[in-house]
C-alpha cells in the first residue's frame, strides 16, 4: 500500500512539472472561441437561407425554357419540312421553266425563217407598204388620205431586218423582237439588243412633216438605264425613214405629203393636191 502512494505522489508531481512547462498565452480564449462559434453558425444561416430563396427561382427558369423548347419544337420541325417541300416542289417548276426558256429562244431563232416564208407565200415582203402606197389614188379632191397599220408596219419591220446591222463606221448591231406601236400621238419602237451591250431598247419618237418628207423627234429613249450610243438611236431612225418615208415616196407625183396623225394601233397619212 505504501508503495501504491509513493508511485502516484511522483505522477502528481510529473504532470504538475509538464503542466507549468506549456505556454498558454498563444492560445485563444473562451470568449474568443465562443465568438468564432457564433460567427460561423451566422454565416451558415445565410447561406441557407439564400439557397432557400434562389432555388425556386432557378427551378422556375429552368421549368420555363424546358416549355419554351417543348412549345417551339414542333414549330421549327414544320418550318424544316415546309422548307424541304417547298424546295422538292419548287425545283421540277424551275427546271421546267428554264428549258420552256430555252426552247423558246431555238424556236424563236427557228421560226423567223418560217414567218418570213409565211409572209413572202402570203404576197407580204420589204415592199409592202410601197405597193400599198403606190396603188392609192387621189379622190375627188386630189387628195389622199390613207392608214397603215401596226401589223403591216411590223410585219415590214421583220421582213427588213435581219437581225444585225453593220453601220458605215463598222459597229455591228443586233436586235431582237423588234417592234414598233403606234399610240397617244407617238411611235414607240421597242427591241431587244444583244450587241454590242445588252439591254431593252425603247425609243418614243413623235412624227411630223416637213416640206413633204416625215420628220422624227425624239421624245425620251431607254437602255435599261444604260446610255444609249448615238449611233444606235441613228439606226432606229434610219430604219423608220427607210420604211416609212420609202412607202411615202410612192405617192402620187400630183400629191405631197403634209400631215401624219398617230392614232391606237395606227398611223393616218394625208397627201394634198399640189398647187
């Protein structure tokens, strides 16, 4: 027993040397540990409470555009087989559309041997309206008054031209469908030229008369909002007078031509007595 005494007096006594031997000044206190405590136990109540508020409205967006996509999906699916129709249905038109293009073009090249055939057959030539001119006779009056018409003028037209022209200056020229129309006092004269620019010509000239021998004046001319050469307009001119005042020429020697009025469809001549 006195041995069970003497070994826990020198325990006390050891723990007692290992207890003065810590420095206990670099440890925090209790009021310092409690505050650390109440800190973090604040700081995990916000936490909280903020994941509690957002949740809802990050579960309300994602909700949202979950409908948003189921609501559009069968829209922009329709769109994409419109589209898809649209382009399956569209290309056999398209395609047959080009080739009617085509073919028109070879039969319209084709076909202006065969009109001019029909025509020479049918007692219509170059000359025409020179013979038309040249059987009228003065009434009782000694004068004439006559017409010709836009058919008979184009049908001239056609027989005439060939299609290209070569001027003196050696520019070659080439028009297609040409055409002229006779409305509100005016000649409009119509034609697609291929060389050497491309574009729809429309001259609008206004005829008149001038010491027996019809004048034109140009009104307004049109190139596709191109400038027109001038050599050009100079054909059409060229061209009209050939057919026109050629037919004119063929009046009586007793007459002289002194007026022209454009009417729908046609152009009215008058010739006078002389003297």
């Amino acid at each position: 027993m006195k041995q069970v005494t003497t070994l826990l007096g020198f325990l006390t006594l050891f723990l007692g040397i290992i207890a003065c031997s810590i420095d206990t000044s670099s440890l925090p206190s209790r009021e310092q540990v409690e505050g650390g405590l109440a800190t973090a136990q604040a700081l995990g109540e916000q936490a909280s409470a903020l994941a509690t508020n957002v949740a809802p409205t990050l579960q309300a967006a994602a909700q949202n555009a979950s409908e948003l996509a189921t609501r559009t999906a069968p829209t922009i699916v329709a769109l994409q087989t419109q589209a898809s129709t649209f382009a399956t249905e569209a290309a056999p038109t398209l395609e047959a559309g080009l080739e009617q293009l085509a073919t028109a073009a070879v039969e319209a090249q084709e076909n202006s041997a065969a009109a001019r055939a029909t025509l020479q057959a049918a007692g219509i030539d170059a000359n025409y309206l020179r013979q038309k001119v040249a059987s009228l006779r003065p009434d009782e009056n000694g004068n004439i008054n006559a017409t010709f018409t836009e058919t008979e003028v184009n049908l001239v037209l056609q027989m005439r031209s060939s299609g290209t022209e070569t001027l003196e200056n050696g520019q070659t020229v080439t028009m297609q469908n040409t055409q002229v129309r006779f409305t509100e006092g005016v000649i409009i004269y119509t034609s697609r030229v291929t060389s050497p620019i491309e574009g729809d010509l429309r001259l609008v000239m206004q005829p008149y008369v001038v010491d027996g021998v019809m004048q034109l004046s140009l009104v307004s001319a049109d190139l596709g909002g191109q400038t027109i050469p001038q050599f050009m307009v100079g054909m059409v001119e060229t061209t009209l007078n050939a057919t026109l005042n050629g037919a004119f020429s063929q009046l009586p020697g007793s007459v002289t031509l002194t007026a022209l009025y454009v009417n729908e469809g046609s152009l009215t001549f008058v010739a006078n007595r002389n003297g």
